[in-house]
C-alpha cells in the first residue's frame, strides 16, 4: 500500500469518526438541573417528581446481597433509616449504599457529580460518579401511578469497576417535552419580511436622498409627499367601505361657478 493511500484512508476513518462522534452528541440528552435534561428537538427527561416530600428518598434492597440502596435524584439529603455518618457527611447524599457485609454505608454521589447518558440504542441513563465507583441507573416508563427502586444484577455481573446498577421504573421516566420548540408562523414571516422591507426601504432611499438630492431634515424621507397625504388617503378609504363600496356624493365646492 503507497502512502498516498494510507493517508487517505487516515482521511476517511478521522471523517467518519467526527461524524459518529457528532451523531453521539447530538443525541445525548444534555442536563439542564440534577432531575431534567434535553434533547435538541425539545423533548427530554424530567423525574422531579419521582421521590415526593413525605418520602423524602427511595430504596430498595437487592435480593441477592441485601444491600440497601437510597436515592433521591434532585438534591442532596442527610437523613437515613438508621447512623450514616459516611452518606450524611458534607452536602448529604444523591445515592447511598449500605453495604450488608461490612455494615457501613457508602456514598455513591451528589447531585454534583451526576450527568445523564444515551447510549447508542435509545435507553436513557442516570450516572454518578464519586471516586472510582461509577453508579448507573437506567429509565425505564412505566405507565403507573407510583415510581419503583430496583438493583439490576446481570449488570453488576458484567462490571468490574466496583459500578453499581439499578433500574427505576417511573411514569416519570418517560419522555415529555421540556421546551416547546415550534416553527413561526405565517403571519409572523410576513410580519418580519414587512419590516425588514420597510426599514431597507427608508433607508436606502433617505440615504439617496442625502448623499445625490442634497435633501435634508424631513425631506430626506423618500416619497414624502406620499406619506402626508396617507392619513387623508386611509380616511377616505375608511368611509367609501363605511358606504357600501359606493362613491359619496358631495356638495359643489362654495367657490366654483356652480355654486355661484
């Protein structure tokens, strides 16, 4: 193979690459606060209503360990079933994990450290990050009433990063619109192409009118004498409607010949 090939092979994989990775971030859900995020088309992800004041977090206990996972996605909280002093300690916890071997708890993120993530087939993630463990929990809609906690373990057999997985299942994990994004309108089009046109229209012509004519002041405006007579040109307009259409008629002028 001549160099001039492998260059430019080189050429099309860096290509296509900049390509996949545009496509990828163009379809990611782009966080707006610790509970929402968007896409580009306005549609997007809001679980603020996931955990309600009363309940103050959710949890759940995976079958297998039993350990205890808390989780509230919008802000941090410092209160726990039994001493959490690891979870509690500083802003609080978003997610926190009491570990049932070692009998400790562990906190697995802030509000501060959670991003949202798409991967390539659709599915809309939530992800922490706190030191080396990485928390992943995915969205699935649920048409329920009520929202639901739970640990996926065929995920957490696949890591080996020390990651958690856990799946919520939500009415309000599905996807509405955050930002009503909406094409303008006919008129709104005319109204702008209207003023775009008169505002070239003024201008160019004052700017004539100025530089070639020697106008000045008011005489600047193009068609001047156009625009005084408008007023009187809208009235008279405004009462041949107002009489059906029909030419109004009118006494002799008094200085005329007739009137005489």
């Amino acid at each position: 193979m001549t160099n001039l090939s492998v260059v430019a092979l080189a050429i099309i994989f860096l290509a296509d690459s900049g390509w996949r990775l545009a496509q990828a971030t163009a379809s990611q859900c782009h966080r707006l606060d610790p509970c929402r995020c968007e896409f580009e088309n306005g549609q997007g992800f809001d679980i603020r209503s996931v955990v309600t004041k009363v309940e103050g977090y959710m949890h759940t206990v995976d079958p297998k360990t039993s350990d205890k996972y808390f989780f509230n996605p919008c802000q941090d909280i410092k209160f726990l079933p039994s001493d959490g002093k690891e979870c509690s300690s500083g802003d609080g916890y978003s997610l926190c994990r009491f570990n049932n071997a070692t009998q400790h708890y562990q906190k697995l993120g802030t509000t501060k450290n959670s991003s949202f993530f798409t991967n390539e087939h659709g599915q809309q993630f939530l992800v922490f990050h706190l030191n080396l463990t990485v928390t992943s929990i995915q969205l699935l809609c649920l048409k329920h009433d009520e929202s639901y906690l739970f640990v996926n373990p065929d995920e957490i057999k696949l890591r080996a990063d020390n990651g958690n997985n856990l799946i919520l299942f939500s009415p309000y994990a599905c996807p509405v619109t955050i930002e009503e994004i909406s094409k303008p309108s006919t008129g709104g089009v005319l109204l702008i192409l209207f003023l775009i046109g008169a505002f070239t229209y003024f201008t160019i012509g004052s700017i004539v009118r100025f530089m070639y004519l020697g106008a000045r002041g008011i005489e600047v405006i193009p068609n001047l004498e156009f625009w005084k007579d408008l007023p009187g040109l809208v009235q008279d307009g405004f009462r041949y409607v107002r009489n059906g259409c029909r030419v109004e008629r009118q006494g002799p002028d008094p200085d005329s010949y007739d009137a005489i």
